[in-house]
C-alpha cells in the first residue's frame, strides 16, 4: 500500500513537472500572428546655382591690308561677305568671311549688349568714314531666340554706350550662339585703322 502511494505521488510530481515546463515552453517560444508594417518619408533637397558665362569661339575679325581704292575714293568692307564682295577684294591678307563667335557656356539665359572701343570716325579719324556691326544666330535652334537680334547692319556712332545685340540668347547647345559681323565704309581721306576692340556684356535674364 505504501509502494502504491508512492509510485502514485511520484507519477502525479513527474506530470505536474511536464505540464508547468509545457506551459513554459509555450508561452516563451510563441511566435505573433500576422505582421506588422512601419514607413519612414525622405527627402533630397539639390540646389543649382545660377551661372552667367560667355564665351568668344572666334574672336578675331581680320580684314587684312587695305588699299582705298582711289578711282571710287573709298572702301566698302563686309566681312560677312566673301573677298569678292563688296569692295573686299581692296584688302589683302584678309579673311572673308569672318566673324566673332559668342557662346553662352552658362546655365542661364542671357541678354548681351556690346560696347565698342572706338566709333568709325574715331577710328579712321574721318567724319565721314563708318563702322557697323550686325548678329545673326548661328546656332541650329538660334541663339538669340526671342524678342530681338540686331541682325541688320547699324553704325556705331558712340564708343562709350553699350549696343543692344541679342535677347535672350539660350544656355542650351544647338541654342546658344551668335555671330557678330562688321561692315565698314572707309574714305580715301581716312588716316587711322588698327585694332578694334569690343567688350561684350552679358545680363542675366530675370
């Protein structure tokens, strides 16, 4: 009878050791049911700062040696034209054509004025000898692509006020150049020439 209880007792501990170390295992090693889902926002914030920059691809407009041709009693020079136009054949050792070539190599657009350093009758010390300039687009889109281009010949009459010359003249390649072209009237009484120099102004467009 005491072996019986005993065995008994025995069998009850061993089970009640089973079920607490079951329970135990359970409730430790239970995995959720179902997920959970968590967002965060990002942002990139990029800043490009504006750039106004022009650029000379060709800089320099060479008539050469001229001589007046004595039985007109003047020189009618175009370096838009070629050496058998207008009166261009006069001057040797010239290129024609030839113009100064402007690039916008910035990121915006820009309006571009020009200021001469001298006036055709300072230049030539003749009042009645002259110096034009027009622009014409040689980008395949145009450069000066909105309200105006100078793009008809206009004499320059004063060396100290800048000369409108393109509008809006674009930052994208196909769309960002122009080119300037002199024209001259040299009479046989003129005295001066040599270099000519232009500065070219570029303001951004707003």
């Amino acid at each position: 009878m005491k072996k019986i209880f005993l065995l008994t007792l025995f069998l009850f501990l061993v089970s009640l050791v089973s079920l607490i170390s079951f329970l135990l295992f359970y409730f430790m090693d239970s995995s959720p049911v179902g997920f959970a889902t968590n967002s965060q926002n990002a942002s990139v914030n990029l800043s490009i700062d504006s750039v106004l920059a022009i650029s000379l691809s060709s800089a320099t407009i060479n008539f050469g040696t001229c001589e007046i041709s004595t039985s007109r009693g003047y020189s009618l020079l175009d370096s838009s034209l070629n050496s058998s136009g207008a009166d261009n054949e006069d001057c040797f050792g010239g290129v024609f054509p030839s113009s100064l070539d402007l690039v916008n190599i910035g990121n915006t657009p820009a309006n571009i004025s020009v200021v001469f350093s001298q006036s055709g009758q300072e230049f030539f010390n003749d009042s009645s000898s002259w110096l034009a300039y027009k622009v014409l687009n040689s980008s395949v889109d145009g450069g000066c692509n909105e309200s105006f281009s100078q793009n008809v010949f206009v004499n320059i009459t004063n060396s100290s006020t800048p000369l409108k010359t393109c509008d809006y003249l674009g930052f994208k390649n196909g769309a960002n150049t122009f080119s300037l072209f002199i024209k001259t009237f040299i009479n046989a009484s003129a005295s001066g020439g040599g270099n000519l120099t232009l500065n070219f102004i570029a303001h951004p467009v707003n």
